[in-house]
C-alpha cells in the first residue's frame, strides 16, 4: 500500500493531505492559511511545516511517503518543476524552483500540476470519470478551468498549458476577458460572471425577487443566491442560470466533435446548481451537435468535491513515479 501528499495552494489557504493511491482514501487533511505576502520563501517553508504537521499527525515517517504532488493556479514548467506564472498569490513567483525546493527539504520526490488539471486528474482517477480513458473537465468558481484527459493521459499540450477550457470563444464578438481575447466561456459561466447579471437585471429594474434575497443590500449578492432564487421560480434567476448553461454547452458541444469523450464532468462550486445547469447543457448539446452518437457521452456532475485538487494532485505525483520506473 503506497501513501502520498496531496496539496491544493490558493490565494487564502493551503490544503494538504495523505492519500491512499489504492483507494483515493484522504485522511489528516489540514488547512492552513497560505499568507502569499510572504512571498515564495514564506509559503514554501509553511508548506514544508505543513507536510511535516500531517506526517506527524499521521504517526508516519517522511520515508513512508513516496511523493508529493502540488497543485499551483497558473503557468507551469512541469518537466523541471518551476512556476512560470502564479495567478492570486502576490511576490515573485516567476522561474520559482518549487518541486527541487520541497524534494530537498523533504527527501521526498515533488511534482507539480495545475489546479485545474490536478481536480481533472482526480476526478479521472477516484471520482466522476473512474473507469473511463477519456474525459473533458469544467470547473466552474470565480473563472473557469479545465481539463482534458484522452487515452488514460492527461492532455498538457507543449507547454503544459492544454485544458485552459475556460477560455474557449463562445461569442466572438463578447466582453473582453482578463485574457486578451474576447467572449471566452468565462465571461457568461462562471460565479463573477452570474453575479453581475443578477446585478445588472436589479438595476434594469426587472421584476425579480433577488434584491429582497439580499436586503437590498447588492454587495451579499453570490451565485448561490441566483441559484435559490431560480429554484423558488424567479424567472430572471432562472434565466441567468439558462444563460450559463447555454454558452457552458456551447463549449462542451466544441469539446464533443474534438474530442469525442467518453464522459464531460462538470465541476467547480457553480456546479452545485445542479440541473438549472444541466438542462440548458444538454438542450445546446442536442442543437449543435450531431457528427457523434451522444448516447455514448455522459455529461455528470463532479464527485469528489473539495478533496478533489488533493487527490488529484497525489496522484498525479504516483503517476509520474510510476512513468519514472518504467523508463
């Protein structure tokens, strides 16, 4: 039985955990506060304190560990292990040799992977897409990420930077993202984005009860918020959430005929709407797509929830272990 460090780095917390490559099993998870105004040196070495924490905790040895596995949000250099590109973490955290970093301070192998892609690897591994070789991934929160998975291998293209789903073109003409381009999926599906039509319908002055949900105080607005509102039959609420859904398949639908995946999963804390979701999904998937029998293609909702980018990440780094012994 092989035991691994998972860990999932955010702008506000860090997450770590020991997992069970036989079983996906997560256990002596500890959150932690990141504090990225330290800068790389501060965070790596409360990373290594944390790694330390669930070892102990876990009544283990370092050498009981065979990998690490570190999930960063943004550009990677996963060959060498160093961050190019590090959205929502503040310092200098271009051309940082993280994986070399932790291997030495540890004695443990270290591998890194984005989060999006550690959450897509996950779910391929122990959650929605287990038993399959092929699956595409969205994960819907403050932006959209994802994921590709074909032939049992995760798609990280020649840079590494495959997967980014979230910035697919949905409206060529649309509002510009933080990208460069214009009318990405970001821009109509993820949580800012549901917000801000929620926002803009009040101030249109449409007749919907989602002021009254917030007091009138706009500033609580949320997307769980729109969601409730839709589920007691507001029809701007629910319009909004139709509105995601629609771009959302329209993306998934380009994803089909490039792919044909046996499964698309459908992730992220926006994913919690469930079939307001869901059903727009299915009815654009079924209006633009028709070169692939898509009674062969499920579209699920994800599974692991928020042990997912642990998860993934562990397992990612026992899937480069394994590759490593082969050669």
């Amino acid at each position: 039985m092989a035991y691994y460090i998972g860990c999932d780095l955010g702008g506000t917390n860090m997450r770590a955990a020991i997992v069970n490559s036989e079983t996906g099993a997560v256990s002596n998870l500890e959150i932690v506060p990141t504090l990225a105004r330290e800068g790389p040196d501060g965070v790596l070495a409360r990373m290594v304190n944390l790694f330390a924490t669930i070892i102990g905790k876990a009544k283990m040895s370092m050498a009981e560990i065979q990998g690490i596995g570190i999930g960063f949000p943004g550009m990677l250099d996963m060959e060498n292990g160093v961050t190019n590109f590090i959205t929502n973490l503040p310092g200098h955290w271009i051309n940082v040799p993280v994986a070399a970093y932790i291997q030495r301070a540890t004695g443990i192998p270290a591998f890194l992977l984005n989060d999006v892609r550690a959450i897509t690897w996950g779910e391929m591994i122990f959650g929605a897409g287990k038993g399959c070789t092929s699956m595409v991934m969205y994960a819907l929160g403050t932006g959209v990420g994802g994921g590709v998975v074909i032939d049992g291998e995760l798609v990280l293209g020649n840079s590494g930077q495959a997967g980014e789903l979230g910035h697919i073109t949905v409206d060529p003409v649309g509002p510009l993202c933080n990208c460069g381009n214009r009318g990405c999926l970001e821009q109509y599906s993820s949580g800012p984005a549901i917000v801000s039509a929620a926002l803009k319908a009040i101030a249109h002055g449409g007749t919907t009860i989602l002021a009254e949900m917030v007091e009138h105080d706009l500033n609580k607005m949320t997307p769980e918020i729109v969601a409730k509102a839709a589920l007691a039959g507001d029809t701007i609420a629910r319009n909004i959430f139709d509105q995601a859904g629609t771009y959302l398949g329209i993306a998934i639908a380009d994803s089909l005929v490039h792919l044909e995946p046996q499964r698309v999963v459908i992730g992220g804390g926006i994913s919690k709407a469930g079939e307001l979701l869901l059903e727009p999904i299915r009815r654009t998937i079924r209006e633009r797509v028709f070169l692939i029998p898509l009674d062969k293609v499920q579209i699920v909702l994800s599974k692991l929830g928020n042990d997912a980018g642990v998860i993934g990440t562990s397992m990612w780094a026992a899937h480069q272990l394994n590759k490593r012994q082969k050669i």
